[in-house]
C-alpha cells in the first residue's frame, strides 16, 4: 500500500510540474503559436500525470473509466480550442516569432 | 463532509484566497476580453469551491450554465462588438468605481458570515422538514424533490422566465438572420472531427444527468445545458442551421413549460391544491417532466446564440 501512495504522490508531483513548465512557457514565450504549444503540450501531459496518480488510488473500476473519459475529453477539447485560436490569429495576421 | 476535509485545507485555502482576487481583477480589468477570460476562470473555481462544500447540484449548475453558456454567450457577444465598436480598452473609469463595488461586496460577506455564525449549529434551515416528508416525493435525491415538487412553484415560474427570455430574444432579431438555406458555409475539418467525438459524449452526459436526477446530483437545467453546448458547437462548427421559430421548435420550446402547467394544474380537477402531485405517481411524473423540461431548457439556451455572421453581417 505504501509502495503504491508512494508512486501516486511521485505522478501527481510530476503532473504539478508539468502544469508549471506550461504555465511558465505560457507566460515567458514570445508569440502566440509558442505560447500555445506551451500551454496545450505540457497542460496535456501534466493532467495524464495527474490522472494516473489518481488512477493508482482509485477504488472502483466505475471511477477509473470515468478518469480516462475525462481525460480524453481534455484532449480532445484542448486540442481542438488550440487549433481554433492559432488559425483566428493567422488569419488576423498575426506573424510567427523568428529569433532575428 | 469527506474525511478528507481537514487534509484538503491548503487546497481549500488557495481556493477561499483566489476567488477574491479573481473576482477582484475582473472588477478592476481594463478590457472586454480580460474580463470574459477572468469570469469564466472565477466560475470554473466556484463550482470547484461547490464541490468542496459538498453542494454537487450547485456546482454542476455553476460549471454548465453560470460558467458554460453564459461565458459562451459572453465570448459570442464579444465577437459581435469586435466587429462594431472600437475594441481598445475600456474607457477610464471614476477610480473609487472599483472601491465602491468591493466595499459593497465586502460588507455583504460580513453578513452573510454574520448570518452564519449567528445561526448556531449550522443545523438551521428546513434540510430536518425536508428529510421528513421525502418519503412523499416520488424522488431519493433531496435537491430534486425540494426543485420540483415541495417548491414546484419556483422552478415553474422559472421556466416560463427562460421561455419568455428566449422570445424576446427571437422577436429582437432580423427577419433576414441567419445564413439563407443552400448557401455555402465556410467549414473547418479540425472543428468538424472534434465535434463529432464530443457531441455524442456531450449528450451521452446529459442523458445521465436527467436519469440521476431523481436519486443523485442532476436534472433537467444541467442536462439542457449541456444538450445547448452541444447545439452551439454544431453551430460554430456549421453543421446545424440556427433554429428558427418553425412548429418543431415552437413544439419544443413550449413542452416543458406546457407539461408543467399541466401536471401542476392536474390536481386541482381532483380538489386538492396546485402542484400537490399525488404521492404514488409523483416520481414517474417528475421523471418525464424532467425529460420535457430538458428538451426545451436545450433549444432556448441554444435560441440565445446568434448565427455566425454572414457577408450581409453589416448593422442591424
């Protein structure tokens, strides 16, 4: 039992770290498409972090798939939300970041 | 409350701090944008602060219409004066604006603490009548049978309020609205295969907030907010027309509240009062009720969004 609270805790740390790198990026990059591939890269991976160390806790097999569903659906909405804002932005003109 | 409670207070705690300061920026905030982005962030944490406080109802209600349609609405309606107001910051306030707001604020907290300490044991309030006469009901979840039978009379009215809202909407807007029929709408691949993964979830989740209504957390206002999320991505996505007031969706808008007055009325032929279903039948009537209400809490949420704007999208 031990062993597997241990593991949990060590997946949820990595997912607040994750969170934190995306959030960061977020924040420090130069232009939107970076700030975007921050964000939804590393929020995507954080939240599987987080979801698994939840998953190593979970009681019920009901709860597990419940998790992934949710999971999925993060994905798939993020993604989706990601593409949208960075094709409104190129098509407003925005102009990509090049380190000159 | 969970065991947990007393392990959860850093996270409680972090919550109880960044509300206030949300809210706080969004009073301040300078822009539209800013502010739409705020609110919708203070409502995903409210819910979450729901959560906690063990109210689920509250916060499914808050995440599905307070946070989800109305920041949809927001963002549409932002869209909207991008494209007719000049979309700079806002102009400079008085500065005491903001001081005035949180003073008002501030003072509310204090009595509704107030109200709160002076209460006692935290016992008060009708939760003991409730639990008493829920074997009346015709429902096992305490939040369903107080919505639609024990205060039949609130979520009634509330309806016809959503009903005539969704009108008034309707008659305000041009008859031309809309992109005409067979006129070719633009499409966007990526938009189009994710909606076809979430929708079918999205009304998959919304079939199971109308059934656990009667016995858990759910019910007829969160299931059609999600069914009106669902209808606003097919619309952004152009794969549904915007309803327009044909006799299905005539049909569909008035069901719910027509059922109700119906249901409501019912006993009043048999000389009892106004909305006193009978105990026996009280549950199957308020599952299907629950089921009419969902259907037309759906189409007048999705009645609230404009169409995309088309070539012809110059002033009304």
């Amino acid at each position: 039992m031990i062993a597997l609270h241990l593991l949990s805790a060590a997946l949820l740390v990595a997912g607040a770290f994750f969170f934190l790198s995306g959030t960061v990026g977020l924040l420090r990059f130069p232009d939107v498409y970076t700030r975007l591939h921050a964000i939804t890269k590393a929020d995507n991976l954080g939240l599987g972090f987080v979801i698994a160390g939840v998953l190593v806790e979970a009681h019920s097999f009901r709860t597990m798939m419940k998790l992934v569903f949710t999971w999925a659906l993060v994905l798939a909405s993020s993604s989706l939300s990601s593409q949208l804002i960075a094709k409104r932005a190129f098509d407003r003109g925005a102009k990509p970041w090049s380190p000159t | 409350m969970s065991e947990s409670a007393w392990s959860a207070w850093p996270f409680d705690a972090t919550l109880a701090l960044a509300l206030p300061a949300i809210a706080w920026r969004l009073v301040a905030g300078r822009t539209l944008h800013e502010a739409i982005v705020l609110f919708v962030s203070l409502g995903l944490l409210t819910s979450i602060a729901w959560t906690r406080l063990d109210a689920i109802d509250v916060a499914l209600v808050e995440a599905g219409l307070g946070t989800g349609v109305t920041g949809a609405l927001l963002v549409s309606s932002l869209a909207w004066a991008e494209t007719r107001v000049s979309s700079g910051p806002l102009p400079p306030r008085r500065p005491f604006t903001p001081w005035t707001f949180g003073l008002l604020v501030v003072s509310g907290a204090l009595y509704l603490a107030w109200i709160v300490l002076a209460s006692g044991d935290g016992r008060a309030g009708l939760s003991e009548q409730v639990a008493a006469a829920m074997a009346r009901s015709g429902v096992s979840h305490p939040v369903t049978a107080v919505l639609l039978n024990f205060r039949g009379y609130d979520t009634l009215l509330e309806t016809a309020v959503l009903l005539v809202a969704a009108l008034g909407v309707v008659s305000l807007r041009r008859p031309s609205y809309g992109p005409a029929r067979g006129e070719a709408l633009p499409r966007s691949n990526v938009l189009e295969s994710v909606v076809a993964l979430l929708v079918p979830s999205g009304l998959l989740i919304a079939g199971y907030l109308v059934w656990a209504g009667s016995h858990a957390p759910g019910g007829a206002f969160q299931a059609g907010a999600v069914i009106a999320g669902c209808a606003v991505l097919l619309l952004l996505a152009n794969r549904i027309r915007a309803p327009r007031l044909s006799f299905p969706t005539r049909a569909l808008l008035s069901m719910g509240p027509a059922l109700f007055v119906a249901l409501a009325g019912a006993p009043l032929l048999a000389h009892e009062s106004l909305l006193e279903y009978p105990p026996v039948s009280g549950g199957r009537s308020i599952f299907v009720l629950e089921l009419a209400l969902t259907g037309s809490i759906a189409v007048i949420l999705t009645m609230f969004f404009p169409p995309l704007e088309t070539s012809d999208g110059g002033a009304p």
